[in-house]
C-alpha cells in the first residue's frame, strides 16, 4: 500500500538536509521503514516531527543495538 501524496519517481532520493527531513519524516510517520539507511534516521532524529511513540522506540532502538 502506498501512503505518498506526492508524486516522485520510485528512485528519488533526497540530496539536502530539508529533503532528508521530509523524506525521513513521511516514511517513519507512515511505517515505510524498509530500506532506510539507520545511520542517516539517527543523524535526523532530534529534528524529526514524528509521532511520539515512534520516536521514543526508535530513541531505544538506537541506545540498545547503535547504528
């Protein structure tokens, strides 16, 4: 199931730190977590507007096992 309201080509990648934002944000708020890069997701992750919950288990995640 596809959750994006935008239209981007299938290998559009983000190339700036707003676009990695964005990117990031849509893909963890709507579950898509299959093949993100950890280490980009805890560069960004103090500055993510993601939900609550997901931030914390993501916040355990990375202090349990790194990236």
């Amino acid at each position: 199931m596809k959750l994006w309201d935008y239209k981007i080509t299938k290998n559009w990648r983000p190339k700036t730190a707003p676009e990695w934002r964005w990117f990031l944000e849509r893909k963890i708020n709507y579950g898509e977590l299959r093949g993100l890069d950890p280490l980009m997701i805890k560069k960004f992750l103090p500055k993510l507007h993601i939900d609550p919950g997901k931030k914390l288990a993501l916040v355990n995640y990375f202090e349990q096992y790194g990236a």
